[in-house]
C-alpha cells in the first residue's frame, strides 16, 4: 500500500474563494434535501464550512485513496447533518452529485442518518455519542501500525449532553491519542432548546482540557481561523484535540440562521426555490410550510 | 495428567498466531493478569469504560483487528447495549464480547451483577453468536472457533473445572449429546451442565431414561439436535441459569413451533426472579438448580404427569 503524503499546513493568508464557492453549493444542495420529506436542515448549514474546509484543505483522503490505511478518517458523529457531508462528498467526487436527488428514495440508501455503503461515509451514526469510542478504536490501530494519519471526530454541542462522550474523551486522553481531533459544532441550540438553557455546556474549552484535552475556539464559518486551528494539530503532544467551532444554526439563510423552530424541516419546491434564491442574496424567503415544521 | 490450559493461555497462544488479535478489557483483569505483558500495545485496558471499549472494539475491527473484549457480562450486555447492537451488531463486525461472571457465577454479588437476562439481549441483536462453554476446556477448545468466526460474538464466561467427559469435538453451532436414551430429553448449557449429568445419574439410578443434551452454542442453535431430542421425549427439560424468557427455554419454543411439535416442557430456570446472593453450592440449591434437587423436580414432574393420567 503506498503510503499518503504528509498533509500540507496551509498559508494562513490564503485565498479562500474556492472554498466559499464550495460552501455555497454544498448549502444549496442541503437546501434542496430538505423538499419532499425534509432533513435536518439547521446542523447541516452550520456545519457546512467545516466539512468543506476538513474535505478540501485538511484530510488526506480522496475517492482514489478510500481504502488506503494511510488516509485521514472522518467520522459525523451526530450524523443528523448528514447532508453536508452527502454534498462535500459529491461536490469533491466521491459519488455523483446527481446521486443527492436520491434523497429519500428506497432505490438509494441516501437518508436522515448517514450509511457507510455511500462512498466517503467511514461508519453510520445517528445515536449520539458513539463515535469518539468507535475513533478511539481506529486511532488505537493506526497508532499500533506506526501510522502518521489522523481520526477527525465531528461532534454536535447538544450530543456533548451524552455521558459517553464524556467517558471516551477520558479514555483517548489516558490513551494519549494525540492523532485524534474532536470538531465541535457548536451552533448553541439542540433539537428544541439553546444548549445554555437546558443543559449549559459552558465553560466548554476548559471542560475539554480539564479532560485532558488541547482545545481552541474558532469561528467555524472562517477559512482563514480553520487553516490556522488545523494546521497547528496536534495542539499538544500526546494530547488529543478538541476544535470548538462557533457556529450559527441555519448559516447562509437568514431566514432560517439561529432558530429553534428550523431543526428539521421539510419545505416545498416553492419555498425551496425562494431558500435558495435567499442563500445567493436574495430576500427572504415566504415559509408557508411554518407551521409543520418542528418536530 | 496434563495441566489444563488457562484462557489467558489459550488467549496468549491465538495472540501470538493471529496479528488481529487485540484484547480489551473494563478493568476486568482476574481471567486475563498476564496478557499486558504478552500482548504489550495489543492489549488495552480502558478503565471502567464499557461503552467507549465496545465502540473502540468496533473501530479496530474496521481497521481489520479482531477484538476479544471482556466485562463483567451484566454490564458488557447491557450499559453497553447499545454500543453493541449499534456498532457491532448491525454492522456485524467481529467483535468478540466475553463476558466474566454470567449466570450464577456472579455468587454473592447480587442483583446489579445477575447476567442473567444476557442471552435474551445478546440473541436479539441479528448475526450475534452466543456461546456458553459447559467449563473450561469446552471454552478453550472453542476460543479459536470464535476468534476465526467472522460474525460478532459474545461468550459466557467459565473457568469451571471440566463437567463431564465431553463425547464431541466442538464446532459453531454443534450441540453435544452425552446420551441418547428415549424418556426424558434434558437439555442445557454452561455450568449447569455438571449439574445436569447429576441428575441424570440419579434418573438413572430410578429408571429414568435420559437424553442429555450439552447446547454450548445458542446463536446459531442446533436445530436438529433441538428437534432430535423433542420429538421422542415423554418429557423435555431446559436447565439454565437464565430468567424463563429469552433464553433457552425460548429457543426450544420456537424450534418446536416451527416444526409443528407440542410436547411437554419443563423450564428448570430462574423465572422472572433474581437469585439469592450467596456463594455457588448454596445458590444451585436454594434455587433448585443442584443436580440432586433438579432430579427430583423432573421425578416431580413424571409422577404428576401419572397421577393425572
């Protein structure tokens, strides 16, 4: 097996236009998954440029090395925001962008949660809290291979309520699993609730190194802040990392940005239309399907 | 007499054959001391984490590993569940789960401890094997069965010294038949084994035919066997340290269903209660599961069978 090259650390200065081209499409696709039986549209544009820039600056992984032991994993985590990695996926050619026009369809296996049988997708999820144990396992192998790649885990806030989270986080620590990244999408809303008014999760950078993590905050709907965050991994030797990534739920659309009440929503072709037409600067969108949208 | 061969050695020697072998373990190290030093970085011990182990457990496979990963089987079975029919089961990676102390071995520790519900919920998870050796040979001769086995797995655990003289060589899915009379069909598994050849020795001793039937594998389950033993018996009996649902009991249950046969059935079991802390000889007998008491509720069972005919 050839061995991946070293990843790049990237010029902080860099232009990032392809980047935001990128985001914008993949935003466009998660908008059009939410027609005709909806997504989980909230997470999925907050989490957007982080999967854009992980999949496009940060993980050496490609269609062509998808089998390659040497490549950096990616594992979602809180897999309800699964569209945004459907559409990085596609846009970057691990399968036919066409192929999101499955969503939903019992021909293809493109649904709420994310499968591991759509190229790019490395385990499914969908119950919380799992995938730092299952990146654990996969750090734990490369580790004893001698290997140089990294496991990068993409965590909601709200999943951080989740006891084994919290359990795995004290394991990789005493393991000292430096090759592994926590990225945490932290949007400050769960499904119904803002994370501060339920269960507060603050201050969160010192819960992860009291835990015995590195950890930095960025504002994870910037390049320019991700290039420097990732190229400075690990942040401490022999310590994983936590990334704290401010987010804003609903990213791109104001419509849609910072709200409870647009967790999971299902629009129609109209209303879908007027959304995207918003995200590329139009006016707001006219949302009939308001009411039936929460769930 | 040669010595017998621990678990920890039948372990080491796989490890030492098999590069995939990884051993994992929740701070559960009595059956596995030495692996640390035989196994250096293959073996993990994750402090008291069972659902992180499992997951992790999970993630090595996907690297090509094969994990024997090991709990006290109550809390491997069910504060890691869902870890185990989420990433293990529905993926069907070969995880393999052993659990310390199921059934009654558990003694005095009470009910927290009581893994006595783990083949219930370790069977419903599709493609789960489930193995429960009679003693400590029986487990050893099986560990390279289990390990070579590409499907998850989970293992009642035993150290117990042997409880007959096994008759069969082991094979996944193979019960072992230690006599075939017609007359009582008595069928059981692990530990209790040696307390059903008790039993059969006292039928003897009165009479009483039996067909005894060792399970040791109960997911895939000898259909035939099953089958063999039902359809002559005047009598079938299920012996296990399980609640009356969900385990053995059940399985004869459907097998029977499925083959249009309705025979007599006693479940010598645990029913829907915990057992009575206490040490291992005391348990088998308040329980009624010691080979003396099981013979008389069988003889219980034959007369009240007469008395009404």
């Amino acid at each position: 097996m050839n061995a991946l090259p070293v990843p790049f650390p990237t010029a902080v200065t860099e232009d990032h236009r392809d980047l935001e081209a990128l985001a914008l499409r993949v935003r466009e696709h998660c908008l059009r998954m939410a027609a005709g039986g909806g997504c989980f549209i909230g997470a999925s544009l907050s989490c957007a440029d982080l999967l854009v820039h992980l999949y496009s600056r940060v993980l050496n992984v490609r269609p062509e090395t998808l089998d390659d032991p040497g490549r950096d994993y990616l594992l979602l985590s809180k897999g309800h925001d699964v569209p945004a990695l459907y559409a990085t996926l596609a846009e970057r050619g691990f399968f036919p962008v066409g192929r999101l026009r499955n969503h939903l369809k019992t021909t293809d296996s493109i649904y709420w949660h994310p499968n591991c049988s759509v190229p790019g997708v490395e385990f499914h999820s969908g119950s919380l809290g799992h995938l730092l144990a299952v990146g654990i396992g996969i750090a734990l192998d490369i580790r004893l291979r001698g290997g140089r790649n990294r496991v990068f885990v993409v965590l909601g806030d709200g999943e951080l309520d989740e006891g084994s989270v919290w359990e795995s986080c004290l394991v990789a620590a005493a393991q000292r699993l430096d090759n592994m990244v926590a990225v945490v999408d932290r949007n400050g809303l769960q499904a119904n609730c803002r994370t501060e008014e339920l269960v507060p999760l603050e201050p969160l950078p010192a819960k992860f190194r009291a835990f015995g993590w590195a950890c930095r905050t960025v504002d994870g709907h910037a390049f320019a802040d991700l290039d420097e965050a990732f190229a400075g991994l690990p942040g401490v030797s022999g310590r994983p990392t936590a990334i704290v990534a401010r987010t804003v739920r609903g990213k791109g659309v104001p419509s849609l940005e910072d709200r409870a009440d647009r967790w999971f929503a299902s629009f129609t072709d109209f209303e879908v239309e007027a959304l995207v037409r918003e995200l590329h600067g139009g006016g707001p969108a006219t949302l009939v399907s308001e009411g039936k949208v929460v769930r | 007499m040669r010595a017998r061969t621990t678990y920890e050695q039948a372990l080491a020697a796989l490890a030492a054959e098999r590069d995939d072998l990884v051993v994992l373990t929740a701070e559960n190290r009595a059956h596995v001391r030495g692996l640390p030093e035989a196994l250096g970085a293959r073996f993990v011990d994750v402090g008291i984490c069972e659902q992180t182990m499992v997951g992790a457990a999970a993630g090595l496979a996907l690297r090509g590993r094969t994990p024997v990963v090991h709990g006290l089987a109550t809390f491997l079975t069910l504060r890691a569940f869902e870890f185990i029919r989420t990433d293990v089961g529905l993926p069907r990676l070969p995880v393999k789960l052993v659990g310390f102390v199921p059934g009654l071995l558990s003694e005095a520790n009470g009910p927290t401890h009581q893994a006595i519900d783990d083949v219930a919920v370790m069977r419903a998870i599709p493609g789960m094997q489930v193995f429960c050796p009679a003693d400590l040979d029986e487990l050893v001769e099986a560990l390279p069965h289990i390990v070579a086995s590409r499907a998850p797995a989970y293992v009642r655990y035993t150290a117990a010294p042997p409880a007959v003289a096994h008759v069969e060589p082991f094979a996944i899915g193979k019960a072992e038949v230690l006599s075939h009379d017609e007359g009582v069909s008595l069928l059981t598994y692990g530990p209790l084994l040696r307390e059903a050849e008790g039993a059969r020795g006292v039928l003897a001793a009165r009479g009483v035919p039996v067909h005894l039937v060792n399970l040791r594998t109960l997911e895939p389950m000898d259909e035939e066997s099953i089958v063999d033993a039902v359809r002559p018996a005047e009598l079938v009996v299920t012996l296990e340290d399980h609640f009356h649902r969900g385990g053995l009991h059940t399985i004869v249950a459907e097998t029977c269903l499925k083959h249009h046969l309705a025979p007599r059935v006693l479940g010598l079991d645990l029913g829907t209660s915990f057992f009575r802390p206490a040490l291992l000889p005391d348990v088998l007998e308040h329980e009624g599961l010691a080979g003396a008491r099981v013979a008389e509720r069988i003889l219980d069972a034959l007369c009240h069978r007469e008395a009404n005919a």
